[in-house]
C-alpha cells in the first residue's frame, strides 16, 4: 500500500511506533523546557545564550559520537526488543534527575552551581539513551515489515518522530517549567510500558563476540559501512543535512529573541513549524516514490531547502530592520506583517529537508545484509554525530566570534549545496548498482 497508515493496526509495528512517539516527544519536551528556560530566565546575553544552547546539542550528540558502534553490535547480535525495554527503563532514572535539575532552577536555588549542571548531565545521559535506541528503531523494521513496507514503514517512523518533536515543543514553550519537570518523568514510564509490547526481533548474528572497545570498534565500524558506494554517499548526504539542522536549530531560541523580539512561545512556534513540515515531507516522499527506495529526488529537495532557507534570511534581515521594542507574544508576533513568510519559509525548509533525508534512511537498511543493518544505522550515527558536533561547534565559534546570528542562517543556505551534490552522487551510485543487476 502506498498509504502506510495500515501499518498502525499491526501488532509489529504499532509498539515500536508508540514507544518512539513517546522516545522523540520526552528528548524534546526536556531539551526544550530546559534551553527555553535558561534563555530567556537566566542569561541576558546574546553570546551566552547561544553558546549555552550549542553546549546543550553538543552534548546531546556527543554519546552518538562515542557509542554509537556498541549500540549498533548490540542490536546485530541481541534481541532488538529486548534492549529497548532496558532503555527505556534507564529513561526513567535519566528523566528523575533532569526533573530534579528543572525544579532547582524554577526555584532559583543553586541554579548556575547545581541546577544546570544536573540538567547537562541529564540531557548527556539522554543522550546515551537516544544512542543505544536508535539503531533499533530502523533496523527493527525489515525484522517486523514486508519488504514493500519498509519505506512506508521508515516514513511513518520519522513523521511520528517529528510529530513528537512537534507536540514535546510546544508543550515546552507553554507548559510552566516545574510541569514540564513532572511530565517527562510520567512520558518516561508511559514509555516503557508500551516498549513491553514490543514482538521479539531476535539476533541477526547470535554468538559471535561485541568488541567493548569504542574508539576501535567505531573505526572498524564505519571502515567496513562505507565499502558500498550507495550507503556511503547515504551516510554523508545524511550527516550533512543535520550538520545543517543542528546549525538551525541551535540558532532558533536565540534568534527568536534577539532579532525576532519574540518570546520563548514565538521561538516554541517556530520548532513546531518545522516539526510539521519534516512529518510532510517525510510521508509526501513515500507518495512520489510509490514506495521505491530511491535517491533520484535528494538533490532537487535539498536544493529547495537551500532556496528557502535564503529567504529566511532575507526576511530575518528585513524584520529587525522594521520591528523594535519588547518581547512580543504570539499574538503580537502574529500581527507582524513579515510573520508569514517567516513562518512559510521555515515550513518549507522542513518539508524539502524531509522529503530529502527520508529515503536515505531506507537506503541504510535496505541495501546491506539484513544481519548488519543496526551496525549500519550505528555507523550512520558516528557520522552523524561527528558532523552535528561540529556543527554545534561552528555556531558557537561563530557567536564567540561576534558574527551577527541572522548572518549565521546564510552558512545554511551555502551548506546545502554541497548536500545536494552528495544527493546528486547518491543517485548516480544507485543508477551504477541497478544497471550492475541488469547486466548481470
């Protein structure tokens, strides 16, 4: 079926489906609450405020970075099913202390010695929960799924992912900063209970030996991963499109706030804007390719993501020369003449973005031995992880630097060609292998 929404009524896929909901949505409305409240609470400092939010997605990412090769040997070689109900419980801890870290700071007790300090440490450790869930939540899908249903299958799992992020973001900019702190820890448990649903998803490759050695076992990893031309241009396509993300997303509360003059409600709105667009152009792409795994729309996608992140800018750049005074509300952002095509370029940026990272999710566990599909997703991860570190690196050197945060967005728009010409080799990989088949 073209339409994946069957796939919600299956026993095989509906747990899996309802425990990342609850995954993406906690990773959100945690991060959120805690970077919305420490920027618009705490500092008062454009430069602070942006370096605190490239210290927290640096953090995030860095157990990807780290892990991410453990993680991918584990779900080869153990039941997938398994290890996320043990993640999922270790959430429940992880989200006991964040909850801690956010109640101090509501207090105002201890707040820079203390409070944020154990926010950090709950978001890293949040991070090393992500790392080691998510491998599973791809690879798991050609266990549970026909082959025709794996894209459906991926295309559902990221438009959930982001419908998450969708709702954990506003929550996160409504929701008042002591219930933010309760309700991650209740998500944690809800989450759990749905991962006991999970069906088994037995080893790939039982009995053979986990290398414990990261740094080892991650170069290894990723050596042997990008031996396939169609999986190594899918990877980097990948890691440079989040590179481009992570540059985005770190520079959204502060350029709410300080270009903008929105307040952390405005900044809330925009991440769900783009939330909503990701789920769009993740579940539009699955309609183009009529369900074919396929790159040969990837450079077009993120070309327009280009395009429309350059009127962003244009628009940014036009507002702060037109919009002075306070903070505005929702309300008073709204009535702003630019606010809708702020808003309209941001949905687009996320529509094109997810229209082009999609199929090269399917690409990662559709064209290598099902028995390596978690290590490939894992090897994916590493990249990954190392490119959004130093994307959250570059955005912070570049606000250290004194570089204006409107100016920052350009470094988007220019990154995304050189994702397109990634794209553009994906497809010229993928058109070699299948002319390959034929001639064979």
């Amino acid at each position: 079926m073209l339409t994946s929404t069957h796939l919600l009524r299956q026993r095989r896929f509906l747990p899996l489906f309802a425990t990342q909901l609850f995954n993406a949505f906690n990773d959100n409305l945690y991060k959120n609450a805690m970077v919305l409240f420490v920027v618009y609470s705490v500092y008062n400092s454009e430069e602070a405020e942006a370096q605190f939010s490239a210290i927290a997605s640096g953090l995030f990412i860095l157990p990807f970075f780290v892990l991410s090769a453990l993680s991918g040997q584990l779900a080869d070689m153990r039941d997938k099913a398994v290890i996320i109900r043990w993640v999922k419980l270790a959430e429940i801890a992880i989200m006991i202390c964040g909850a801690a870290g956010l109640l101090l700071a509501w207090a105002d007790m201890l707040t820079t010695t203390v409070a944020i300090p154990l926010m950090l440490v709950a978001l890293l450790a949040m991070g090393v929960h992500s790392t080691f869930f998510g491998p599973i939540k791809y690879a798991i899908l050609p266990q549970h799924l026909r082959k025709d249903e794996v894209l459906a299958g991926t295309g559902l799992v990221e438009a959930g992912t982001y419908i998450a992020i969708l709702a954990g973001t506003i929550l996160a900019g409504w929701l008042p900063v002591e219930a933010a702190a309760l309700t991650v820890i209740v998500i944690a448990v809800l989450g759990y209970l749905t991962s006991r649903s999970v069906p088994p998803a037995p080893a790939m490759v039982p009995d053979q030996p986990i290398d414990r050695h990261v740094i080892r076992s991650s170069f290894a990893l990723v050596r042997h991963t990008m031996h396939d031309r169609e999986v190594f241009y899918a990877i980097l396509a990948i890691s440079f499109f989040w590179t481009i993300g992570a540059v985005l997303f770190i520079q959204f509360p502060p350029l709410a706030k300080n270009v903008l003059l929105a307040s952390k409600e405005v900044a809330s709105l925009f991440l769900v804007v783009f939330s909503i667009g990701v789920a769009i152009g993740s579940v539009s792409i699955n309609a183009l390719l009529k369900g074919d795994v396929s790159a040969r729309y990837a450079p077009i996608s993120v070309l327009a993501m280009g395009l429309f992140v350059a009127c962003f800018y244009v628009v940014c750049r036009l507002w702060s020369a037109q919009v002075t005074g306070d903070l505005m509300d929702v309300s008073g952002f709204l009535a702003q003449p630019l606010a809708a095509p702020v808003l309209l370029s941001l949905l687009m940026i996320a529509v094109s973005g997810g229209m082009f990272v999609v199929p090269l999710y399917a690409f990662l566990t559709t064209k290598v031995d099902p028995g390596r599909a978690a290590r490939t997703v894992a090897a994916n991860n590493i990249v990954n992880s190392g490119a959004m570190v130093i994307g959250s690196l570059l955005a912070g050197g570049l606000s250290a630097a004194g570089i204006p945060l409107i100016e920052q967005v350009l470094l988007s728009a220019a990154m995304c060609l050189f994702s397109a010409w990634l794209g553009w080799k994906l497809h010229q990989a993928e058109r070699h292998a299948a002319a390959s088949v034929s001639a064979a």
